[in-house]
C-alpha cells in the first residue's frame, strides 16, 4: 500500500468494524493486515492495527513535519 501525504485512513469499531456501506463505497481501498491466526491469536486489536498503519504511512512520508 502507498500512503499519500494528503490520504485518510479510517478505522472501525474493535467490535463491530465499518459499515458495510463504506466497505462497498470503498472496495478498492480496503486494506488487510497480514498475520498468521492460531489458536491464541485470533486477530489484532485495535491500538495495535492503528499503530501499524499510521506508522507505515509516516515512514512512507518520511515522517513529514515530525523531525
């Protein structure tokens, strides 16, 4: 994924997600978080999934106004 400096990134509820209507409004633009499930993990939650993404995209933009 490519974050432009001028993206925004929108995250759901850690217990319900998105709308569906903003998932069909913007298929294209879903993103997935790889990693591998077991029987002890099952997903991410949410500070965790922010994290990730925001900092992948500041990195991508060279951390644009923050150094």
């Amino acid at each position: 994924v490519k974050y432009s400096d001028d993206c925004f990134i929108v995250f759901g509820k850690e217990t319900k997600g998105l709308p569906e209507d903003l998932h069909n409004l913007y298929y294209e633009n879903r993103i997935k978080i790889p990693m591998i499930a077991n029987e002890h993990a099952r997903s991410l939650n949410l500070s965790n999934s922010v994290n990730i993404v925001l900092y992948e995209a500041l990195r991508q933009n060279k951390f644009f106004d923050l150094i």
